[in-house]
C-alpha cells in the first residue's frame, strides 16, 4: 500500500500542482528545508514541493493530483510536532495548511467556532477575547488547530477542559480519493451513525486531510496561581492524586521535578524552594477558589508539601505560567549543542507515583541528563533527555524503557503528541496485534494508494513469505 515515487510521475505532479496554483507551489530549496522537519529528534526529510492551498476545494484538487501520480502527501500545520508526523519521510508533496487561516464562524451564544485548520490557537484566542470565551486546549506551542486536531493535542489545562478529542465537535475533510466529508455537526451531543470525527482526531494525516474543525469555546474563567514545593517526587505525585479522588476542580496543576527547578533557580529571575514542586492554577469566583484553595493546602500539607505560595494575580500568575512554558528551553541552554527528547507517556492515575519514581531512578542510573514534568492530574507526565549526539542510543534505550513501563501499568505511549515516527514500534505491545490489524485495514479502505502521510503511525506489515 506503499505510495510509488519515480522521478518522471513526480515531475508530473509538480508541474500539474504549479498550473493550479501559481506562485503557492514551490520547489525552491529554502521553503523545502522550512517543511523537512518538526520540533522532534528525527532526522529531517526534504518534500519535493511545498503546497500552500487556500481553500477546501483547492485541498481536494491537491489530493487528486497526489492520487494521479501516486505521489506521497504530507500535512504541515505549524510543524511544531514533537513525534515526527509532519515531515515526509517518503518525499512528496508537503501540504501546508497556513492559508487555511480564516476564523470562519463564531457562535458565541452556541460556544462554538468554526475555523480554517491553519488557524494557531493563539491567533483564535486573541479574537475570541471580547466574546469573553476561548479555546482552552493548550499544547504549550502556538500550534495549528488542524495540527492540534491531528495529533489529538492536549496540554496543561487538559484536567479541566478536556483534549482535543472532548473539543472537536464536526470536522471538514479531504479524503485520500479528493472527496470532501463533513462529519459531526454543531450539536453538542450526537448518537448518529459512526463516529468519524473521532476516526481522523488523532490520525496524524493517515487518513485524510483536515480543512476545518468546529470546535467547542468555554468562558474565560477567573483565575488564580500558586505553586507548592514537596519533601519528597512521591508526595507532590501522591497529593495530586488525592485531589483528583476528592473530586476538586482545578484549572491547571503541573508537576516539575526537582532538577528542572534548579534550572529556574539558576535562571535567577525567580527562586523557588530546591524541591520537586507543583504549580497550580485555581479556577471559579473569589469565594470558590479560598474554599477550593483551603481544601488543596491541607492535602498539600498531609503529603510534606510547604503552604501554597501565591505569586498575585496579574504579573505573578503570567511568570508562573511561562516559566512552566520556558523552563525546558532554558534546560537545553545549559547543554550547549544538546536536542530534546520527550516521552510522552500517560498511565493511570494510581500507577502514576511508581511510573514516574521508577523513571527518574532509571534516568539518574543512566547518568543521562533528563528532567520531570507533567500534566499529571491526567497521569501524563514528560521526560525530557537534553542529550548529545553520542548518547542517542543510550536515550532511545532509556525512553524505550519507560514506554515498556508505561504500557505494562496499563497506560499508553503516547499521551498527547502522537505516534508519528518514535512510537510504531510500540502500537502492537500497547493494542494487541488484532487491533493493529484492523487500523491497518481502516488505513487500507481510507487510503488505499497509501499516499497519506505514509510510514506514520500504524508499522507496515511484516513481509509475506
Ligand atoms: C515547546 C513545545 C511544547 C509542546 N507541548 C505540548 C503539550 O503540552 N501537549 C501537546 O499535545 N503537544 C505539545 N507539543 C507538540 C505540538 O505542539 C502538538 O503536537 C501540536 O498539536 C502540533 O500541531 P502543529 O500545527 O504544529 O502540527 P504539525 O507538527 O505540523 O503536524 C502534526 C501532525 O499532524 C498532521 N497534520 C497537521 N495538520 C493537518 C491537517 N490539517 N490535516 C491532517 N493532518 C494534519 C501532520 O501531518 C503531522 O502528522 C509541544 C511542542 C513544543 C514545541
């Protein structure tokens, strides 16, 4: 099911995609280069052309022509993929979705918009200010909806507002045929034939190309920040746990381990106690949250934390939350010459203390330089290796492990940022062989040439004999 790259058909392809849209197909090297990666550690892959379509139809026509001349077809969003998805293993046809940028509607009494999958998540949440609403799903990046919808993103307010997954409510998609299907509607529940809006959530573009998403909006809550230290990893994991069995609200809570808060320290801008710490974010009225924040501080307490410490609203709360955004670049800063490598793992929330207690005695045993941090009021935690190219394969093994662990408590390889390239060889210990036969078999009858997106997520199949 392999797509066939040949020179001549390739030639073909680029020439048809240039007549169809001018100036907004290129082969020129630099825009290549700008298209051959993602934020991941996986090694870079130049497209043969870069597309930039403006509309669905023009998507569709795209797709037609890939299909044609059996030419790969890769979607690019804002290429901020920490797995590899969007850079084309197999060269082809980079699609990015960047004129794909309208906001086309916004439902403010529905709390719904629809928008265009090229649309960032900072750019729609900047207009939807003065409905006093906004998108909460936040992966950190200013990524694009469509990249969000893709790899099922989430991110530090997914405890509250639910992932990507809980937020897409219809979608617009080509289909590797150049068909445009509309699945879902604007209902906010639906109990209407298959659910495909959840079969291309998270597809990483193997199954179609998404052009527009409607999404659901909440309203912008009141919010306050505070952040705790702890004795021990164990007892910052443990009393998020008993947060979430006692039911609490929070709007945010993170875990960083105690060497990335050495990093903050030594940063200087801000000097927090030299402990594994949770940062919090607290949403309601005044008189919720004292009561919230009262509960939260006495399971702190019972776990050796310290009494929360409240930086103020307004600035204190902003520098709270970008040095959580901030604190892994700043890490890779310290390692001249290093690259990041994030696991992504998430397991239930009762494995959560042991998963990650095993992980960092793993890490510090390697004496690879790694740090600890987590959504972990989902069970989702990271760890990041700053490392140096000689000890690539001393990381792979390291990661590979905790993986293993995950999956062996019950959890999954990837929480949040996909399968891509890193994580097909886990699909199989993590699904069963029957279930990833039968996504090979949807990959099949959705894209039957495999010109989607080929080599990502689902392994190929083992060669007959
Ligand atoms: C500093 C940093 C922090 C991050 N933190 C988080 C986090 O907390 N949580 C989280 O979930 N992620 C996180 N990420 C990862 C990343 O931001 C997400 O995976 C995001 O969803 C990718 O969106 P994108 O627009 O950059 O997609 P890309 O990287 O461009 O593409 C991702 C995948 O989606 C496919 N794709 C893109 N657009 C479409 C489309 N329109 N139709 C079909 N397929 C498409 C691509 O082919 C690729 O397979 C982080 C990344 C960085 C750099």
């Amino acid at each position: 099911m392999n797509a066939r790259l040949s020179t001549e058909t390739t030639e073909l392809a680029i020439a048809e995609l240039k007549t169809l849209l001018g100036a907004r197909a290129s082969t020129g090297l630099s825009v290549l280069d700008l298209h051959a990666g993602d934020e991941s550690h996986h090694d870079r892959h130049r497209p043969q052309i870069v597309v930039s379509p403006e509309t669905t139809a023009e998507v569709a026509e795209i797709v037609k022509i890939a299909a044609r001349y059996r030419v790969p077809i890769t979607a690019f969003g804002a290429g901020s993929g920490l797995e590899g998805g969007a850079i084309p293993i197999q060269g082809g046809i980079s699609l990015d979705t960047a004129r794909l940028d309208q906001i086309i509607e916004v439902r403010a009494d529905d709390m719904i918009a629809r928008v265009g999958a090229g649309v960032r998540r900072l750019d729609l949440n900047r207009v939807l200010r003065d409905t006093g609403l906004f998108f909460p799903v936040d992966p950190g990046a200013n990524a694009s909806i469509g990249g969000m919808t893709s790899t099922g993103a989430s991110g530090t307010n997914a405890v509250r507002y639910g992932v990507m997954r809980e937020n897409v409510l219809g979608l617009t998609v080509v289909t590797a045929d150049g068909n445009i299907v509309k699945t879902g509607s604007l209902a906010r529940k639906s109990s209407s034939g298959y659910d495909l809006t959840r079969l291309f959530v998270g597809a990483e573009g193997t199954l179609g190309i998404v052009t527009e998403i409607a999404i659901r909006l909440h309203p912008i809550p009141d919010a306050i920040s505070a952040h705790a230290g702890f004795a021990t990893l164990a007892g910052a994991v443990n009393a998020v746990i008993d947060i979430k069995r006692a039911g609490l609200a929070i709007g945010r809570v993170e875990l960083l381990d105690q060497p990335l808060v050495g990093v903050i320290n030594r940063r200087g801008t801000w000097q927090l106690p030299a402990l594994p710490t949770l940062f919090f974010e607290f949403h309601g009225t005044q008189s919720e949250i004292a009561a919230l924040s009262d509960t939260i501080a006495a399971i702190v307490s019972e776990h050796g934390g310290t009494p929360l410490q409240w930086p103020g609203p307004g600035e204190g709360t902003v520098r709270l939350w970008e040095t959580r955004r901030d604190v892994l670049s700043w890490a890779r800063g310290e390692r001249p010459g290093s690259t990041s490598w994030p696991s992504d793992v998430c397991v239930p929330i009762s494995a959560l203390a042991d998963v990650i207690l095993e992980t960092r005695a793993d890490v510090d045993r390697s004496g690879l330089t790694a740090y600890i941090v987590g959504h972990v009021g989902d069970g989702n935690f990271h760890c990041v290796f700053k490392y140096l190219p000689e000890e690539a394969e001393q990381v792979a093994e390291v990661s590979g492990r905790i993986v293993e662990r995950a999956i062996a408590a019950g959890g999954t390889a990837s929480g949040e940022h996909g399968i891509g390239l890193g994580k097909r060889k886990y699909l199989e210990a993590e699904h069963g062989a029957e279930a990833v036969a039968l996504m090979r078999s949807l990959k099949v009858a959705l894209d039957p040439l495999g010109i989607l997106n080929p080599g990502k997520v689902v392994p190929d199949p083992e060669p007959a004999h």
